[in-house]
C-alpha cells in the first residue's frame, strides 16, 4: 500500500503520524511511505532518517493525500478538505461529536475515515486514545499549575502550599486516564486532590491506587458545586466514547469560583464540560471569563511532541499495518479497528456521531 504522512498544520502542533521506526517496520513489510518534507521536524525527526528508514520525501500535501492512506495525528483542517477523496483511508484522530464542518466534508469526501479515539477494544479500553489521555492529565496539572502564577494572571496559589499554608486545592471532574493522570500529577505537587466520577466501580478503583491522598466523592450537581467553588484547579477530565462532553459545570458556578482561579478543560476536543469554555490554541492558550482563567487547548500532548509522537505512534502502528497489508479486508478481520470507522462511503457509521447530527446521511 502507498501510505501518505503530512505535515501538522494545526497551530503548533508538533507531532507527526509515523516515526522513522514506523516507516522501517511498514517498508519491511513492502509498503511505500510517502513523507512530507520537515513534517517530522518539530518531533525531533529530520528528513534523513525517514529516507534511511525507507521512505520517500515528498514536497506537498497534494502528494501525500493523493496515496491510499494518510497516517496523521489530528482532524484535517479547512484547507486540506479538498485533498480527501473516495479511496482514501484517513486514520487519525477525528472528534466529529464537536466538529459539524468536519464531519460534512468527511461525509463530501466518500472517504474512509478512522478514528484513533474510537478503536476500541472489548474491555472498553481505547488504546489509541489512552497515551495521549496520559499525556494530557498530566500536563492539565502543569499548565494549571503554570497559570496560577500571578505573572500569568492567576491568583498566586502554590498547589503545593508550604509548612503553615495550606495547600491549593484540585478538582478533577472525571476519574478515566486523563482524571487518574491529572490526580497523579497534583499529589506530587503537594495539592489537595478531589475527584468526582459517576462510575461507583471506578470509585473504588481510585480508593485503591490513591488511599486517603484524594477525597473522592460522587459526581451530582452538588457535590460539583462544592467542590469547583472551593478550587484553585478545575481540571474537566469528562469522556463519552464518540459523543459530545456533558455540560458540568454551568457559568453561574464560574461566578463563583474563587477570582483567578484556572480551568484547565482536556474535554475541550469533545466539545468541553465547562460552559463557559471555548477552544483556544497553543499561540494564546488562555483567556478570562468571569473573573477565571481558562485554558482550552484541544491538542495539549502537542507541546511535548519528541514524547507524544513515540507514544502515539506506538500505539497506531500494529493498526496502521493491518490496514496496509489488508487494506479495508483489515475492518472485518479486526472488529476493534472497524469500531474506529466513524465515516464511510458518504455516511456516518458511527452511532454517537449519528445522534451528533441527525440530519446528516447515516448507514
């Protein structure tokens, strides 16, 4: 199969869809690999360990949309919709729940399209989602931690307090990879750590690996409220396979929140959990609304690329090589990568990117 990887072209993002190992192991296995020049550069990859890997270096996009798969790691942006055509296998993170325009061009397209964060394995896992979750929890924690500086606008809290000050206090709203992260991450700090989930079972599972170092508490609109007013840390740690984030924390709780307090929102990409979230970008990542700082950059594991990309790429790869070899034969042999099928011949296949949309065309 020929197999296209482009440069990112969201704003910094840095990651890139293959590794120079990746290449080496499709080559091996009689693929061609068609790279963009410098897409692997921000990740800490040159042009000439892709052609020592095997692959060839190519100059436009339209040269590497013109192959029968395109590897990459986030959604296609405006610019690139016209590229997609009919035999195309586009595998990359897609988010559709979120993105009406994308999942129009997708359907316009007749693409296959495939998902990262719907392959899913029987036990519920979603392989190619966790490495970026862990990614992402952690550094929710680092930039919250960053924000509260007052340089940054924030409202000067240490997380980890000092002998004779308490501590700040962290929420977590959502106790899944990027929660569990996102706690890590703030005890080592020092932080008080409290997280809210709806799953008892996962409750537990916290109890286990936490102890007494997090208080964690039941996921109802009261506990919320009285957790998000006392933090210094909100961080929305909120998934639904495929579907839009629910709403959690309404804009009459950001009132009251503590004055400069930070939102960190990872649900950003699926939409958010905090209303009065928006997307933001790595060039201005933050801004202020009702007196908080929000921070709602969908691609977060793209400031840290020489790490993400690896991770990524190690997790996509066993699928990207079934792809190649078997080519769409690969979707009925493997019903955790069909799962990851969100558009396909003109259609939404995928349910919760259905009910997403409902006027749009669905198998």
């Amino acid at each position: 199969m020929k197999i296209g990887v482009p440069s990112e072209i969201k704003d910094r993002e840095f990651r890139v869809g293959m590794t120079p190992a990746g290449v080496a192991t499709l080559t091996a296995r009689s693929h061609q690999v068609f790279v963009e020049t410098n897409a692997g550069l921000g990740s800490g990859f040159s042009d000439e360990e892709y052609i020592q890997a095997g692959a060839k270096i190519v100059a436009t996009p339209q040269e590497i949309y013109a192959q029968e798969m395109v590897v990459k790691v986030k959604e296609p942006l405006p610019s690139e919709y016209a590229l997609l055509h009919k035999e195309l296998i586009l595998f990359t993170y897609l988010h559709l729940a979120a993105d009406r325009l994308l999942t129009e061009a997708l359907i316009k397209s007749g693409a296959t399209c495939i998902a990262y964060e719907t392959v899913q394995l029987d036990n519920g896992q979603l392989p190619l989602l966790v490495p970026m979750s862990i990614i992402a929890g952690r550094l929710s924690v680092q930039f919250g931690a960053h924000y509260l500086t007052k340089q940054q606008g924030g409202s000067g809290v240490l997380l980890g307090g000092i002998p004779g000050v308490k501590s700040g206090h962290v929420v977590v709203l959502g106790g899944g990879v990027v929660g569990t992260e996102a706690a890590r991450m703030a005890i080592g700090l020092g932080a008080r750590v409290t997280i809210l989930d709806v799953n008892l079972n996962r409750l537990g599972e916290l109890e286990a690996l936490f102890g007494s170092r997090v208080q964690l508490l039941y996921s109802n609109a009261s506990n919320i409220a009285e957790s998000v007013i006392s933090a210094d840390l909100v961080i929305g740690a909120v998934l639904i396979t495929g579907k839009r984030a629910p709403t959690l924390v309404k804009r009459e709780l950001v009132q009251k929140m503590r004055s400069h307090s930070v939102i960190v929102d990872v649900a950003v990409d699926q939409g958010g959990c905090i209303e009065t979230g928006r997307t933001t970008s790595h060039t201005s990542p933050i801004y202020e609304e009702e007196g908080v700082l929000h921070y709602g950059v969908p691609n977060m594991p793209g400031a840290v690329p020489w790490t993400a990309t690896q991770a990524l790429v190690n997790a996509t790869l066993p699928y990207t090589c079934a792809l190649a070899d078997f080519g769409l034969e690969a979707l009925k042999r493997d019903r955790n990568l069909a799962k990851g099928v969100n558009v396909q011949n003109g259609q939404i296949v995928y349910r919760a990117v259905a009910e997403a949309f409902p006027d749009l065309p669905k198998a």
